[in-house]
C-alpha cells in the first residue's frame, strides 16, 4: 500500500510543475517583439510587424513599412483579426480578446 500512495505522490508533484497555458497579457508581448498579423484595414495575408506599447499603456503593432492604400503603419488591437508571436522557428497564436479586455478604455477608441 505504501508504494502506491508513493507513486501517487510522486505523480501528484509532478503534475504540479506542468506550465498551465494562461491568457495573454500586453505584458506578455515586450516591446520590440516580432509578431504577425492580419487585419481587415490591410490587403488581404500575413502583416510582419513589431509590438510597442503607447504611453497610455495601448498595445500597438507596428509594421516596418506603410500600407500603400492609407499609409498607416500603427495598429491597435482593435484593427486586428488574428495575432501571432514569432516564437523559435514556428508562429504561435496569441488571443486577442484577453489582451483587448486588460488594456485601458481608451485604447478602444477608433482613431482613424
């Protein structure tokens, strides 16, 4: 009996120490990180960008050249559909709704 209440505990331990995924943050994407995005004020595809935080606190990805059509480099998350990290060689999803309900409220204002 003892040896299986050992495994159990061995087991137990173990699983406390397996990383729980936990919703993105703006604090979890430091400035300067390279990020991917889509959005429907872009032509259609992937956007390579860089991530930078306002002195409000207002996420924004910042794209390396000016969209031709406004000439718009600076998106808020509220111009953006889908949002990946670049982590390692693969990109990794990052979910914008936690990211959007952390920020202040007036990081959700369309600024044109």
């Amino acid at each position: 009996m003892s040896r299986i209440a050992l495994v159990l505990s061995i087991t137990l331990l173990g699983l406390l120490h397996i990383p729980i995924p936990t919703p993105t943050s703006a604090q979890d994407l430091p400035e300067g990180l390279l990020v991917r995005f889509e959005s429907s004020d872009l032509v259609p595809g992937w956007h390579v960008g860089t991530v930078g935080l306002t002195k409000d606190g207002c996420v924004m990805i910042w794209k390396s050249e000016p969209e031709l059509i406004h000439g718009r480099i600076g998106f808020g998350l509220h111009y953006i559909q889908k949002l990946e990290r670049h982590e390692g060689e693969r990109w990794v999803e990052v979910p914008l709704t936690p990211m959007m309900h952390k920020e202040p409220k007036q990081c959700h204002e369309h600024t044109g």
